[in-house]
C-alpha cells in the first residue's frame, strides 16, 4: 500500500550547553533513528511516557523543527528539501493539548479560524470568508452565529472544537493530534473523540494521533506505536499490539490501563526506577535498567528493530530469540 507519509531514521537532537561560554557538553537525543509510516485515511497511534519524544515528532513533520538528520517524506516529497512544492499547511494541521493557550485571547473566532482562509486565498472577500466560517463551525458542533465572539467566551470543550475547525479549514490530509482531549473532562472526551472519528470518515483523514490514555489510542487507531526514550520500541495493529504485546515497555504501560470490568483481574506490572534521561550514553538496550525481564545481554548489546509477526515489530532481545 502506498503511504501518505513516511518518516526515515528521524533524529532530533538539542544541544546541552552550560558555562559562560554556552559550550555543548552533551546532546539530548529527544528523537533518535524514528522509522514509521501512516497510510492514506489511517490514523497511527504514538504512545508513551512524557518526554519520551512523541511531541517532538510532531513538530518535526509540522516542519516545526529542523531534524538533526533523516527524512519525512509525503507522498514520495522529502518536506526538508528546499525544492518541494509543498505547501505544507495545505496538507498536515495539527491539533493542540491545551484548548487554552491555544487560541489567540486578542482575536474572534472568525479571525481565528478565517486567518488560513485568506491567506491562502481560498476565499476572497469578507462575506465568502465569513461563510466559510460558519460552515467549520456547524461542522464541529457549534452554532455558526458564534463567528465575532472571543475564546475567553466557550468552555474547553468548545474551544477545542475551535481548534478542531481551525485545523480542518484548508483541508488537509494529515493531522497531528497532540493528546486532544487529555486536558478535557472525561464526559467531553467522549464528544471531541466521537467528533473527530465522523470528520476522519466524512474527510478521508489521516491522523498522527498522540496520546498517553492507551485505551483511546486503542478505539481510534488501526495502528500504534510505541517510544521509549526517542526511539520507537514497538508497532503493531491495535489488535495485536493489545492482544499481545511483545516488548516488555508495552506490557508494562498496557498492564497499568484500568478495564471497566469489575470481574476482570489484572495483574500490573510495575516498573522501577525513573525514566533515564537520553543524554546518557547506554550501551545496551536503553530500557535495560527498568526492566523486569532484562537478561545480563541486555546491558550491552542494543536489540534490533525485527518483525515478529505479520506487521508486528518490535526491539528487544527476548522476543528476537538471541
Ligand atoms: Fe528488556 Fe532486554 Fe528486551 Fe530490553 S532487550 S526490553 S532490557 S528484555
């Protein structure tokens, strides 16, 4: 199948410096050799722990940030050569965290939404923008007479549908969902999640979806994958991935999701210690020193990336049979 976008042995790394001079004494390795791809209207999961590099990913692909090295290519187009036609906001939006600090307080929501509208000359006049408007705003569940209020006037759930609006103005084909709905309440999760399925079938999307709630990583993606310590450590099929997780990270975040069945006994693993920095140097399997399964191996060979079963990959010594 051919992929929308693929992303090859992505690295993104920011240098430490401290002194008076600001001399680089070490690299924080946010992303480190990321290979994945998301196909036409398929929505991937990107999972794990704060910090662990999913944000930064985004940001790469936005063209937020210049990579250290590797590739993202959309549709066969490498988006950091400078000879690309692309306009890259025509084709990959995102949706924000935070439906507070995202809209700007100064402007109305018909500036907010319109802005890209007339930018990119999709609409020309003042009423051709207004309707355009209007019409995202029906779209994501509020009422179109809403356009000249400010963001300080909705509620979070509200304001998120206006980021959801503003997102889908140009008509992209990719969205970047940085964690949408971890800041909302959990009865207007629900909405925005349900909310962003209809728009995923009704505009043939494809989503980078975000997030550390497994279970709606689960609901909403056909694929997910895994990061620990900027690097990814599995990807799967929901189904298989859920069904039965190979590498010890994803049994540990997946033991740790509440099930909403009282019967159900589940048995959680926890892990010890802290999540290492990726500063450090390891040699070895990064998630060597948390884990519960670690062979005396493990500290000093880094395990390869191998798929185990049918689209199934994964990194870790134990499952690879060495
Ligand atoms: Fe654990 Fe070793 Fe597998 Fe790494 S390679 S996940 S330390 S068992």
């Amino acid at each position: 199948m051919k992929n929308l976008l693929e992303a090859k042995n992505l690295r993104k790394y920011f240098p430490i410096e401290r002194g008076f001079w600001r001399k680089t004494k070490a690299m924080l390795k946010a992303v480190d050799g990321v290979s994945f791809s998301i196909g036409f209207k398929e929505a991937l999961g990107l999972v794990g722990e704060s910090g662990c590099g999913k944000t930064t990913i985004g940001r790469l692909i936005l063209k937020l940030l210049e990579p250290t090295s590797g590739a993202v290519f959309l549709e066969n187009e490498d988006i950091f050569k400078k000879t690309t036609n692309l306009n890259l906001a025509e084709e990959i939006q995102i949706i924000f965290q935070d439906p507070f600090s995202s809209l700007n307080p100064r402007l109305t929501i018909e500036e907010i939404v319109g802005e890209s509208l007339i930018f990119h000359k999709r609409v020309r006049t003042r009423q051709e923008k207004r309707k355009a408007v209007g019409e995202l705003l029906q779209k994501v569940g509020l009422n179109s007479s809403f356009i000249g209020r400010y963001p300080h006037q909705f509620s979070g759930g509200e304001r998120q549908r206006i980021g959801i609006a503003r997102a889908l103005a140009l008509r992209p084909r990719l969205i970047i969902a940085d964690e949408p709905v971890s800041s909302l309440d959990v009865s207007i999760q629900a909405q925005i999640f349900n909310l962003m399925k209809d728009l995923q079938e009704e505009y043939n999307l494809a989503f980078l979806f975000i997030a550390h709630n497994l279970e709606i990583v689960r609901l909403f993606c056909k694929r997910v994958a895994v990061m620990y310590l900027g690097k990814i450590v599995e990807i799967a099929s929901s189904d298989s991935l859920f069904q039965e997780p190979l590498h010890p990270y994803t049994q540990a975040l997946i033991s740790a999701t509440p099930v909403a069945d009282p019967t159900v006994k589940k048995k959680r693993i926890v892990l010890k210690g802290e999540v290492s920095h990726s500063i450090e140097s390891f040699s070895g399997c990064p998630f060597h020193p948390r884990c519960f399964k670690a062979i005396p191996l493990c500290s000093k060979v880094i395990p390869s990336f191998e798929e185990k079963r049918d689209g199934h990959w994964v990194s870790c010594h134990l499952v690879n049979g060495k």
